[in-house]
C-alpha cells in the first residue's frame, strides 16, 4: 500500500460522510417546508456538491494512495480527474462564500430582498447558478481544452500532476487568486464582520433582532465555514507566499495542505455543534425518531 495512512483516513471518514449525507437527503426528502425555506436552497446544494465528490471524485484519491499509481493510466482519465475535482472544490467554496453572504443578509435585513419572483431569482438562484457553472467551464476551457499549452500527465502523481496551463503564469495566478483566495477571503471576512456585528448589535441594541430566532442560522454558518476555513487557508497562505515572495516556502508540508481539502466534503455533512447535525438539520435524527414512534403509537392503540 502507497500511501496508508492517507488511505485509512479518507475510506474511515468516507462510509459515515455517505450515511450522514443519506439522513439529510431522506430529511429534505420527506420535510416539505425545509425544502422549500429559501435560506435551506444553499445548505442543500452545497451538500449535494459535497456528496458527488464523496462518491465519485474521493475514490479515485482513495485509488491512487493505496495503488500508488493512477490507474487507469490515460490521458483521458487524468483530463477528466484533474477537471472534475478542480470544478468540485472550486464550486464549494464559491458556494461557501455565496451562503456567507446570503445569510448575512438573512441575519440583519428584510428578508423582502428575496420577495417576489424576479427578486428571487436576480438576489438567489442565479447567484447559485454562478457557482455551480464558473469553475468547471474555466477549467474545461484550461484543461480539457487546454489552448496554452500541450499536456504530458504524470500517472506516478497524485491526480496526474500539475495541469500545464500553470506554466502560463497570468492563467495560473488569474486561477489561484480568483478561483481560490477571493472566495476563501469572502468567507473569511464576512464570517469576522458577522461576530463583530452580533456583538455590536447586542451591545447597541440599535436594531431589534430576534437573536433567538437567528442563532440556529448564525451557528450554522460558523461551523460549516470553520472547515473550509481550516481545511483551505493553510493552502491559500502557501500558495500566495510560493508566487509572490518564496517560490519553497512550506514545500515540504504543501503535500499535507493539498490532502486536507479531500477532508471538506468528509467533514461536511458529520459535523455537529450541540444539536446542529449536518449542514442545515437541526437535530434531524432525533426528529425522525420522534416521527417513527409517533406512527407506531398509533399503529398499537
């Protein structure tokens, strides 16, 4: 085995990110007012994301550590590879960045922003839409398509290597700067103003805020963002440092760095905070618990 440690963490997390994911969806599933609460739409598709990397993009990782090879050992297989997960972590933390802001506004304005369905659709889904169409038609474009340069993959390398329109240096700091470290600062800034509103507000009490009422919100929002933010700044801090000052900075963690983020959509759906399960269930198992003794009780009176 290549890489075992690696390998054991990623299939560890793998089986239970999969039966957490499941309970969610079964929530939504059956849960019609959860599904259709505006501020639910991006929690969901977010996790839906983070599901289709879990069963489709993680095994070929998972593949590599334990083969140490990319097998199979194609072109083709490593275009796809290297433009699938690219677009996926990619529109993750795009998707991040739109949920901090939404719920922002969720927190301290009217909600009428997102009244009306032409209003709905400029302030909400398209929004959405942005982050799920962005990244994986600039990565086909750079590539797939690959008009900069000529590809040769390496099949000894963990998703084949570094893609070749890196040596185009304005492409590959357009990528790293618009497609990383914007949204990763989007979620980290909106986040820091987020406490330091909550405490000004109650502090000032210039606005009347049903803090009771947002808090599920505002506790959501800091728990799903601490692991973007954990999983992703320590490769956002390198990388930023290697192209504008130290081209070796922390090259020898930078291996670490880049497994981490496989761990975002692991965590995503696991992580809990006091009664917050998942990304948007507050309490979800405990709920269809409740529901399932409801219907035997009846069942056996």
């Amino acid at each position: 085995m290549y890489s075992t440690s690696k390998f054991s963490i990623l299939l560890a997390f793998e089986i239970p990110a999969i039966i957490f994911s499941i309970i969610i969806f079964a929530y939504f599933a059956v849960n019609r007012t959860a599904r259709t609460k505006v501020q639910n739409h991006g929690w969901l598709v977010l996790l839906i994301v983070s599901f289709i990397q879990v069963i489709i993009n993680l095994p070929m990782p998972i593949s590599y550590y334990y083969l140490g090879r990319v097998v199979p050992a194609s072109d083709t297989y490593c275009a796809w590879w290297t433009w699938f997960e690219f677009s996926l972590n990619t529109i993750g933390i795009f998707l991040m960045a739109w949920i901090s802001i939404e719920r922002h506004i969720f927190v301290f304005y009217s909600n009428a922003i997102f009244q009306g369905r032409f209003k709905k659709w400029i302030c909400h889904f398209i929004p959405i839409i942005i982050c799920l169409t962005w990244t994986p038609f600039f990565y086909f474009l750079v590539v797939v398509i690959s008009p900069y340069c000529s590809q040769e993959w390496d099949f000894n390398v963990i998703i084949c290597g570094v893609p070749c329109y890196y040596i185009n240096k304005s492409v590959g700091q357009f990528n790293f700067l618009f497609n990383v470290a914007f949204p990763i600062l989007i979620i980290l800034i909106v986040n820091v103003l987020l406490v330091i509103r909550v405490n000004y507000e109650k502090i000032s009490h210039h606005q009347k805020i049903n803090w009771r009422n947002h808090r599920k919100m505002i506790l959501q929002l800091w728990t799903i963002s601490s692991i973007y933010l954990l999983c992703w700044l320590p490769l956002m801090i390198t990388k930023f440092v290697q192209i504008t000052v130290m081209p070796t900075f922390m090259v020898d963690h930078l291996d670490i760095f880049l497994f981490a983020v496989y761990l975002v959509p692991l965590l995503l759906p696991m992580k809990r905070n006091q009664n917050i399960v998942g990304v948007t269930l507050i309490g979800v198992p405990t709920r269809i618990v409740g529901r399932r003794q409801i219907v035997f009780n009846m069942t056996n009176r």
